[in-house]
C-alpha cells in the first residue's frame, strides 16, 4: 500500500498530538528530546496549525488546543460545535439551533467563537485553508456543512495568528482536518434522545479510501445524513410557566404579572413571596378573535374582546390573553446532507497533485405564531427608485366599517377603532432556511533546491441561501381591506377601485376565525431573501532552510494569496411594507492581495541553562481594494525556551488585524428588533430626570404631554443594523506566556499553564440602544439635528421611539485577559489497562469595552454576565480507562456562577439605596425590611456525562465498534432564567437535559 510523503507527515503529527492541547504534547517530547538529541537531525518534520513551516513537533511556540476522533465520537453528539464548545472552554457557542429561534437569517448555522470575541474574530480553516463563509452577515463558517465522518481531529490556536492566516484570526483559529490514508469502507449509525422527550437526533456516515495506480495515488470519499429533531414548549414544563417579572421600588420587592388587580396601586403585580408559581402570568392582548378599544392591559375591564365568537366588554389581559411562549421552540430541528472526495496523486517527477471537494445541503424549518398586528406596529418601507426608506401601519379600523359592532360603535372614538390581534386565518409563520455549500480546491507541490518543498493550490467556495418566511401580512392590503363599504345589494366591497383592481377583499377582525379564506390570501405576503457568497483564492507558497546556524538550521517559509470574495442578497419584496424584517438588496465584492513569510531561528542549544532556545518570526501584508483599508499589517514574535528536560517556557507577541467585511461596509438598514428603554419615558411638563429637557423639545412627545400629562413610552424595539463606508480595519495586539511540565519524577504527568491578553483598537462593533439614547438627548452634545445620535433615532405621531439605527462603527477598545491550565496524566494498571485523567480550565480575568462618546471614554465589564456569556470559569475534567478493546469515559463540565443582567442588579441598587434615603428621612413610605434580588444570581452549573465503547475485532468481516452513553447523568438544567426561552438558556443546554445514545460502526 501506497503512503505519501506528505501525508505521512501529517499521520506522523496525529500519533505525536493526541488528544492533548499542544502544550501538553510538548511537554510529552520534553522527556524524550535528551534522549533522541543525538539523533536529533533524524527527527520527522510535521506540519502543524498556525504555521507553514515544518518542525519538530516540540519547537512550536504557539498555544494550541486539539481534539481528535475518540474525543468527537465519545461525546454521542453529531453537532461538531457542540462537542467543541462542549469539550474546549476556550470556546464558546456562537450560532446554534438552542439560540437562534428568533433569528431569521441565522437559524441552522452552527458557529463558534473563541474568548467569546465573535465569530467574525475566529477564523475557521479546513485542511490549513480559507473557505466560503455560510452568512453574508460576516465570516461565518457553520461546522455543520461539514461531513463529521470526514473529521480526523480538530486543532485549535487561541492566539492572533492573522501572520499566518490573514484577516479575521484576531481570537484564533479553528482548524478542521479531514481523514489522511484511512483505508477500506466504514458505515456508523447514531441515535440518541432526551430521556424526557424530544430532541432526537440520528446520524449516518459512510466512507470509502483506497489506493489506486500502483499505489502512486489515494481516494477518499465520504457521505454524512444528520437529522436533528425539535424540542418544544410542550416538551418541557418549565418552558410552559408563564413569567412576567419586575422588581417593585415601592414595595420593594419581586414582583409577577398576576390575574389579580390592586386598586389602590392599580396594579396586577404582586410580591413573588405573596405568590404561588401557578398564579405567575405572562400573556399577550394579541388573541385571535382580538381585542378593540383596549383602555387597560391590567384592570379587569379593560375593553372588549372576543371569546371566539361571543363579544365581551370585560378584557383582563392576564386572564384572558394569549401565552406567545407556546409557539417559539427550544430547540429548532434541522436536516443536513454532506458529501466529499479528496483525492492525491504521485507522479514519477516528484510532484504531487491533491484535489478535494465538498458539497453540503442544510434545512431548517422554525414554525412561529401567526403575524399580530394592531392600529400601529410601524414596519419598513423601501422606494427603490431612490433608495430612500420610510415607514407605514394598518391604522385604526374606520368608523364606516360594515363589520363594527353597535356595542364597539357606540362606544368609540372619532378616530376610529383601536385593535389587537393575531391572524390564525392566515396561518401560523414558518421561517425555512436551506442552505447549499460547495467547497474545493485543487493544487500542485513538490520539491526543489534538494531540501526546499513549494505548493501552489486554487480554491473556489460558493455558498447559496435560499431564505423564505411565510404567512406574513401585506400592512397597505390590510388597510385597504378595513376600508370597506356595503353596496345596495347588501354587498361588501373595498372602496378603493385600485384596490379592488389588485383583488381586495374586505376584511372583518372582529372574532375568531372572521377572517375568511379569499381575505387570508389577499393580505398574505410570502417574503424571502436570496443570499449568495463565493470565494476564490490563489496560494502558492515555498518553505525550506535558508541557512544554519550554530543551534540548528533557520527553517522559513514564504508565500503569497490572492482572495476575491463577493456577495449579494436580494428579496422578492424589494419595496418593504410587510410585517417582516425587511432586508433590502445589496451586493459588493473585494479583491484582497497577501505576502507573508516566516522564519524559525534555533538561538541556542545544548548550553548551561538552555537545552534549547529559538525565535519565531512572522509577517503578512495585505492590499484591500477597497479604499478605507489601508495596507494591513501583522507580526507575530515567539520564543520557545527549554532550560531543562521536562520544562519550557514560551511566549508570543501578535499584531493581528481584521478588515470590515463587506456587509460591515455596505449593508443598508436590515431589519431587526432588540428591547431597549426610552430616557424620555415618564417626562412631563415639570420633571427634572436625566434628558427630561431635552425630551420636551420633541413636538410629538409635547403633544403626547400637553394631552395626556405624562409621556408614556410604548416603543416597538426595532433596531436596524445599519453598515458604515466609513469603517477602518481593526487591530489586536495578543500576548500568550506559557509554560510546560513534564516531571520526570512523576512519570506520564503533563502540565501546561498559559496566560493570554488580547486587545482590540478601533473594533467594529455598534453602541447599544439606550446609549445613543442618551447620547442625543442627554450628553454635552447639544439635542438636535445636528447631533448624529439623535439622526438614529426616529419616533411617531404620538413619540413612541419606531426605530433606534444600529450603525457600526470603529469603537475604542476591547480587552480580554485570563490563563487557561491543562493536565493531562496517565497511569497503567499492570495488566489492567490504562487510566488516563485529563482536565481543561478556562478563567477570565478581565472583559471589557471601552468605547467613547460625547462626554469622553466609558467602559462596560461583561465578565460574569450572562448577555455576554462570559463566565470567570469553565472547565472540562475526564477520566477514561481503556483495557483491550474497551474504552470508558466519565467527563464533567463545569461553568461558574453569573449574573443575569447587569441593568437589573444596577435598577435594583439604585432601588435600595433610594429606600435607605427615605428611612434615614423617616418617610412613611420606607420599607424596612427590602427584598433581595431574585432570579439575577445564577449559580454554578455541572454536568457529568458516561460514554462505553467496545471493539470486536471478527476474522473476516473486518472490526465492529459498538458505543452508547448518557450525557447529563443527572438532568442538570440550570437555574431558571428570567426572560430566557421556555426559562432556559443556550449556554446550560437549552432544556435538552439528560441525553442518551448509542450507536455502531463497522469497518472493513
């Protein structure tokens, strides 16, 4: 049989690596490099992540973490970024079917991030190569477009290594590498469930490898289908408790939304302490037969309503209302196809051809509720003519509507009928994504100069979405239908002939299932949005050693890439005006032009104090055409000292830089919504709050006053992401000390410490809500036109905030610090096999931005925040034992206590202190005795899981592995999260809770 050179350096790399992170395999070769140093110019080259230059396999300066294929099939997961997040607490989540169930473009993706700095600052290789990113929101590359039987291990650098890899590597980068010479046909089943219902998942992988031409060339062909079933709120209990929480400043103390109404407070929330769970309530005024001239969403008289088809006068919201809860999933199911070949070839002059291709096929289908509308829910307009955007709402029903009943008639204003509703008539939406990605790449090496090795490749990526959102509602068709009129005849007809002409047909709101099926598909929009993204690159490259020195030889590597990456996004309701996250059409391309080269220089050698030190050095320039990049730089220093057996210590210095992508630079506003507070809510004509002043200045808000005595805010939370042209690249400096043991007088002990700090200038990121908020109506800035912060923000007639743009921009700073510790040991038990014990930790120092408005720098800390999924503490212990063909495994994962919100615990704060003032002042209105804060202190969350594997080697049929585990022994769901989806949260497995599988496979 027939084994490249090239691809037996990289088998050569799997035996030396293991399953260990880098630091700890070279603490492994610290025991042996005394013993091999006189043979040391006989030891194998490999090539390993975050370099091109190859190396003994304990000269490498830089952190970096591995996982192979025992590791990925013990965990009994198919998704491949789950057992990456959940194996490796240097990662973290970033797009995952348990966190995008109100996400619309991203539903399906399967992302991660390193130091929870953001996809778009982790860059995600397969093979060492740059592929076609899955999003046109940024450089995201789901793992789950990649065929998991294909994986061999996965390599992890978290540290800046854009010197090696370019743009977009400012946390690390995620390296996926694909079988090398496996030989013969392999099939493997999996299923598993949660053992309380739901989230099924079933996957099947099938590959073929063999030689062919006398063994001067390898195929490899492989196939995954996964299916991932949904999780529902019917799944789970606590997903069906209802939850409205708030902490009272005048009872001081938690409160719940309740079916109970105080008249004295005119209120319904009462005091969590006061409450059982069952009497918790949180539902909506949006029911199908709908609500009319609404005068309280607390009182139990609160307007008229519909029970079914009986009209009533007495709505109490949180009696009668609608739980929404019921329609959003815990987890959205998704179906994937993948397919890829790779193939090498020898020829008799030495060069060597490689080719690989990969093809995916991803679906996901996330039911919603159906569309709620009432007299004014804003949504986007769009003239394409001019580009200009606008806004429109159905409005209030009109007086003249043959439908009003006399009882609402009577009773209303001249204005018109107020109304909320849900349109169940139309159907309940659907938000589909399915998603194709071809990958290839194809390319030529060999050798010249006797010792020098070139490689020249060309790749090509090209990922389509096909993006579709039904049953959504037409705003101008709904308007045109309430405005109807009866003929003669007794015929009802939309008044507008133009209307008519476009196939009005008259609506009636008032009770369920009034809406017939003609009006249904007259108001119907079935939106969707096209995306496409390719990517072709250019690398040719040549390592080899320039010179020696004393210590050794100086190994280099030199290079250049070209990159020409383009996008467009287009949608079949260009014009806006539906209720739906109006995305408009834009497109854009870049050509980006890269040289780069490295050198490792050996310093010293064999001295006293120093059994070996060297020095890594690396650079990349890169030319974007478009004009706002300048000529990124970006450098890389390492040191690898090793003062005796067993012990090194090394360092790195990166300069790592990230242009904008061309959504960053391009997008128009793309629709999207985000809760936020409004400064200006509770103005009136003589209060003295922060911005108050300039609150008064909105005529829309004075008017709501002069009426009303008192502005009440009732914004709608849409929050554009709007692009800038004006962005720059961002620039990362990234410190990593480290430190590696391996003691001699304790044998198979592996020990690696390395402390890592990361800053990023000029990041591109956007300010939240509630800062441009203030910015405009409260800063040193003056309030008013032209103050950029108030340009952002529009409001309505009645001064309800209709949109807050999110437009990025080049903030200051962002900083983060922490040390991650692995150990790794193993004991043999004589003749009873091997006991192995491995532990990964992560710890936080320090997270935060600091960015700048018109009152100077201000910074926010996010460790121990959940909204940033920052915890000061993660971790990942195992204990495995493997006798003959047995292999057991018990891990644990751990995450550290964290708060909820930040905002809440600062409300809360500013509560007690409030209340500590009217006590010191003997106010009657003190409360001596405050409650605590509830429901913001999550505490620490751990899990353990058990995996049994079990090989049995036939005579003839080749070798049978039978496997099975439980994940999550004991149901561990963590604690209940206020706001969270069904009370659960991504990050402590979305409600999944206790998981069990098994599965086969057979290889021959």
């Amino acid at each position: 049989m027939h084994i490249s050179t090239r691809r037996s350096l990289i088998a050569s790399a799997v035996i030396s690596l293991l399953t260990v992170p880098v630091s700890s395999a070279l603490a492994n070769t610290l025991n042996q490099s005394s013993n091999n140093a006189e043979t040391a110019d006989k030891v194998e080259k490999i090539a390993v992540t975050g370099s091109r230059i190859k190396r003994d396999s304990f000269s490498v300066t830089t952190p970096l973490a591995v996982l192979d294929k025992n590791a990925i099939g013990d965990s009994g997961l198919g998704s491949l970024a789950e057992i990456l997040v959940g194996e490796m607490p240097q990662l973290a989540e970033g797009n995952s079917n348990t966190n995008s169930q109100s996400s619309v473009q991203n539903t399906g993706l399967s992302t991660i991030e390193l130091r929870n700095l953001g996809t778009n600052r982790t860059l995600t290789l397969i093979d060492g190569r740059r592929v076609v990113s899955n999003s046109y929101s940024g450089n995201y590359v789901s793992l789950s477009t990649i065929p998991t039987g294909m994986v061999e291990r996965v390599e992890i650098i978290t540290g800046g290594a854009s010197a090696a890899y370019g743009s977009d590597a400012v946390a690390g980068v995620v390296n996926i590498i694909t079988q090398q010479d496996k030989v013969g046909t392999s099939f493997k089943l999996r299923g598993g469930s949660s053992t309380e219902g739901g989230a099924e998942e079933f996957s099947i992988d099938a590959d073929h490898g063999s030689d062919f031409a006398d063994g001067k060339g390898y195929g490899f062909i492989s196939l995954t289908y996964e299916e991932q079933k949904e999780l529902s709120f019917y799944d789970r209990k606590r997903a069906q408790q209802q939850q409205s929480w708030a902490y009272d400043e005048t009872l001081m103390c938690n409160t719940m939304l309740t079916e109970q109404y105080d008249s004295s407070r005119k209120s319904n929330r009462f005091c969590t302490k006061d409450l059982a769970q069952s009497d918790w309530r949180g539902l909506s005024d949006s029911i199908n037969g709908g609500v009319f001239d609404e005068t309280s969403s607390v009182r139990p008289d609160g307007g008229f309503w519909y029970d079914g088809q009986t009209l009533r006068n007495d709505w109490h919201e949180s009696k009668y209302g609608i739980n929404f809860a019921q329609f959003d999933l815990l987890k959205v199911p998704e179906t994937s196809l993948s397919i890829a070949a790779k193939t090498e070839y020898d020829f008799d002059n030495g060069m060597q051809s490689y080719f690989q291709l990969q093809v995916s096929r991803n679906k996901s289908r996330n039911p919603k509720s159906p569309e709620s509308e009432d007299e004014c829910d804003a949504v986007i307009t769009h003239d394409p003519a001019n580009g200009e955007f606008g806004e429109d709402c159905i409005g209030r029903i009109p007086l003249d509507n043959p439908y009003i009943p006399a009882e609402i008639l009577a009773k209303a204003s001249s204005k018109g009928v107020t109304w909320d509703r849900n349109f169940a008539e139309v159907g309940n939406i659907v938000n589909s994504n399915e998603r194709t990605t071809l990958r290839t790449w194809a390319g030529l090496r060999g050798d010249m100069f006797n010792d020098w090795e070139w490689d020249v490749s060309v790749g090509h990526g090209r990922f389509t979405q096909e993006q579709s959102r039904s049953n959504e509602i037409y705003v101008a068709k709904v308007r045109n239908a309430l405005n109807a009129e009866v003929l003669a005849d007794g015929t009802v007809q939309c008044k507008s002939a133009a209307a008519r002409a476009d196939g009005c047909v008259p609506i009636n709101l008032f009770g369920a299932g009034s809406i017939t099926a003609e009006a249904a598909d007259y108001i119907r929009a079935n939106p969707g949005i096209d995306t496409e993204v390719t990517q072709t690159t250019v690398v040719g490259f040549m390592s080899g050693d320039l010179f020696e020195m004393p210590a050794g030889q100086v190994a280099s590597a030199f290079g250049f890439e070209y990159r020409r990456d383009s996008q467009s996004v287009s949608t079949n309701v260009p014009e806006g005006g539906i209720s739906f996250n109006y995305v408009p059409t834009f497109k854009g391309d870049v050509d980006v032009y890269e040289a780069f080269a490295e050198a490792s220089l050996p310093l010293l050698k064999d001295v006293a104090l120093v059994d070996y030190l060297s020095l890594d050095l690396s650079a990349r320039l890169a030319d974007y055409s478009w004009s706002n990049t300048g000529l990124m730089s970006s450098y890389k220093v390492g040191l690898l000292y090793q003062p005796t057996e067993g012990y090194m210590v090394r360092a790195n210095w990166a300069r790592a830089q990230r242009a904008p992508t061309i959504t960053d630079l391009l997008s128009p506003p793309r629709g999207d919504f985000d809760s936020f507070d409004d400064i200006c809510d509770g103005v009136t004509a003589t209060s003295t709050g922060l911005g108050h002043d300039n609150c008064r200045l909105e005529p829309t808000i004075a008017a709501n006053i002069a009426a009303n005595g008192e502005f009440k805010d009732e914004n709608n939370g849409y929050s554009p992401n709007v692009g800038s042209p004006d962005l720059k690249e961002e620039t990362a400096d990234t410190i990593t000390l480290g430190i590696s043991l391996a003691p001699e007088f304790i044998p198979n002990l592996q020990v690696a410490i390395d402390y890592f700090d990361i800053r990023i200038d000029d990041a591109i990121t956007s300010l939240g809500n509630e800062d441009i908020i203030q910015f405009c109506y409260a800063s040193s800035m003056p309030y008013g036109a032209d103050n950029p912060f108030c340009s952002d923000i529009r409001r309505d007639s009645e001064g309800n905030i209709v949109e807050v743009a999110q437009r990025l921009i080049n903030t200051d700073e962002i900083t983060t610090k922490g040390y991650d510790v692995v150990v790794d040991y193993r004991y043999q038990l004589a003749t009873l096999g091997e006991l192995r014990f491995k532990l990964d930790w992560s710890h936080v120092i320090d997270f935060t931005v600091t960015s700048t408005g018109p009152d100077g720098q201000f910074s926010n800390t996010y460790v121990g925040l959940l909204s940033s999924d920052v915890f000061e503490d993660k971790a990942s212990a195992s204990v495995s034992w493997s006798y003959e063909n047995w292999r057991v495994r018990l891990n644990s994962k751990y995450k550290s206590s964290i708060r909820r919100s930040q905002a809440a615990f600062d409300d809360w704060s500013d509560a007690i202190a409030k209340n500590a003032a009217r006590c010191a002042a003997g106010e009657a209105s003190c409360v001596a005795d405050p409650e605590a804060l509830q429901f913001n202190e999550l505490s620490s969350y751990m899990t353990h899981s058990l995996s049994v594997n079990y090989t049995l080697a036939t005579e003839h049929s080749g070798d049978i592995n039978l496997f099975a585990g439980v994940n999550n022994l004991f149901d561990e769901h963590g604690d209940f999260i206020i706001g969270g989806n069904g009370g659960f949260h991504s990050t402590y497995g979305g409600g999944k809770g206790r998981y069990a599988f098994i599965g086969a496979s057979w290889h021959f």
